[in-house]
C-alpha cells in the first residue's frame, strides 16, 4: 500500500517543519521553517490520509464523530458531533 508508506513520509516531514518552528519560537541555532513550509506536508498527510480511509471503506466522517463522542462519554461532557454526509 503505498498511501500508507507515503504517509509515513508526510508525518516526517510534519514533525521536521514543526521542529524548526519550535527551534526559531526558541531562538536556537539551526535551520528555520515557516508556516507555508509546514502547510505543504499537512495538506499531503491529510490527503493521504483520505485516500488510504477510502482504499480501506472507512468513512472519516463517521470515525471522527465517534472519536470525539467516545471522548466527550469517558470525560462526562455534554457536546457531541454528529457525522455530515458531505
């Protein structure tokens, strides 16, 4: 599958980009990023992440909901999602 492994790449360079803006909020020494620098990879791991659900029959809308409604039970708050078919 290579949405998976293209994925795994995509974080990477998530975490690298997020790395150098950390490095810079700091003023360490080293190489900087900028947010435009980090938009790039987040838009291919969210589309990556969209093909591979979709390759696999997994609705995104409905997994997100229930993430977050799991959450919302265990921590005995009141706000829900409700998945959109759109």
């Amino acid at each position: 599958m290579m949405q998976g492994f293209c994925l795994g790449l995509a974080v990477g360079a998530i975490c690298n980009s997020v790395k150098k803006l950390e490095r810079a909020k700091l003023g360490m020494v080293g190489s900087t990023s900028s947010v435009d620098d980090l938009a790039v990879p987040l838009r291919n791991a969210m589309f990556l992440c969209a093909q591979l659900a979709d390759s696999f029959g997994v609705d995104l809308n409905k997994a997100i909901a229930a993430k977050f409604n799991k959450t919302s039970m265990a921590n005995g708050l009141t706000i829900f999602m409700e998945h959109c078919d759109g």
